[in-house]
DNA sequence: ATGTTATGCAAGCATAGACTTGCATGTCAA
DNA sequence: TTGACATGCAAGTCTATGCTTGCATAACAT
C-alpha cells in the first residue's frame, strides 16, 4: 500500500463521497462512515470496501487516524490535494513556466 | 468512452505527462506529442496507447483537437480542473458546507 | 496511380484494482 | 471470564483498463 499517489486516491466515486462525508462530520469512526454513506450517498459497500478505501486515502495522505477504544476515528486532510490545483495553468492561459512529473509526485 | 469523469483521466501518469506536454506547447500532433514524451519524460509508449490516452483526456474536456491535413492537433483545457480544487475545503478548515457528488460530477 | 506519412479502429492480453468471504484480533460491558 | 462490538488481515473473484498487434483509412508528394 505505499506509494499511492493523490491522483489514484481520489480517481474512485466512492473514495471521493468518504472525502465529503469526513469534510461534512469530523472524526467519525468506519461504523459511522458506512452508514452515512448508504443513507446520504446511497452507496452500499461493505464494511471491508470502505475500510479498504480508508486505507488508500490514509496511504494518500488524505486522511488522518486515531484509536479511541474499540473504534478507529478519520479526519480529512485537504492539504495533499492543493499541488493538484496549482500543477496546471488555467484554460486559455498559454504560460510557458509548468511543473514537470517529478515536481510534484512521490 | 462516453462519461469520462476528470478525476480518472488524470489518475494516470502518461497521461498526466501528456497535459504537461501540451502546456508547454500548444497545438502538438500526436506524433510530437509521442516524440516529446519519450525524449522528456522517459515515456516509452507505443503511438496507439498515446492516442488512446489522448481519447480519453478529450472525453473529459481536458483536450481540444483540431484537425490540420493529415495531422491531428492537441490544446490543453484546463477549466474541468478548476472544480477539483474547489471542491474540498482546506486543511484544518472544518467548515460546514460542502459540496455533494452530485454537484460537481456529471 | 503509387507510395509514404499520420492517424483510426478493433480484437486480444495481462495487470491492477474494487469487492467479497471467512476468520483473527482487540476492546469494553456485564 | 464471557460475549458482543469494532476493526484488521488474507486469499480469492471479477471487472476495468492500459497496452499491444494487425489492418484500415485518409492526406499529401512524386
């Protein structure tokens, strides 16, 4: 699971509504994820899949984690995803400054 | 390659390379494109799986072609981004709003 | 017309990734 | 301790996807 890069880790429509539902409620444990995720976003994963995903965004650096007892709680981290916004120029906009791959991955 | 979401076409290194590629010069064919990837990049793809990639990146919005001779030429477009970067809030920013799947995606 | 150049199309392969299943581990309440 | 609760781990399945191969199409020069 090392090396997932930010592109990879939001590149999946579930990954991307866990994001929201982190950004939404903070902390919340994978019980709580799942179920707000079948009743708001209508996705119906199993535990296993939404952990899974966890994992990747953790690896991503998209989410924090911390024990509290038996549950396991989740905050987002938005940080990672700004060099996504700044690598390209805007449309219509022919700078000839650019960020290489290396600039930016690992 | 009807519905192209922009969070998977940029899941994909080459492909990432590619919109790198046509910042730095606009208008490219796809045999410059394929020539500039290998010498720059390091990129070693044949010229299908290139024109495949461009494919998707212009299901997606991110490429505009133009038709010149027998030529087939490439602009970045860099609008379908700009809905990543504002899509989650900052980090440590808790904020209540947030944008659901369905506003952005589709 | 013929050959070369630049791209398009379609079928097949091989790997990655999303998901499931079953069991194991660890925490808390009684 | 015992049992319920919350999560972790590992193997297997299935589909998506990146890539190749081979042939087809279209434009241009001679």
């Amino acid at each position: 699971m090392r090396h997932v890069d930010v592109y990879r880790a939001i590149a999946d429509r579930t990954r991307r509504a866990i994001l929201d539902e982190l950004v939404d409620r903070s902390g919340q444990s994978l019980f709580e994820i799942c179920g707000r995720l079948t009743m708001k976003h209508g996705i119906s994963s199993s535990r296993q899949a939404i952990s899974q995903h966890l994992e990747v965004l953790e690896a991503a650096g998209l989410v924090r984690t911390r024990r509290e007892g038996r549950s396991k709680l989740h905050w987002f981290v938005g940080a990672p995803l700004k060099a996504i916004g700044q690598r390209w120029p805007d449309s219509t906009d022919e700078d000839t400054s650019h960020s290489t791959e290396e600039d930016i991955e690992k």
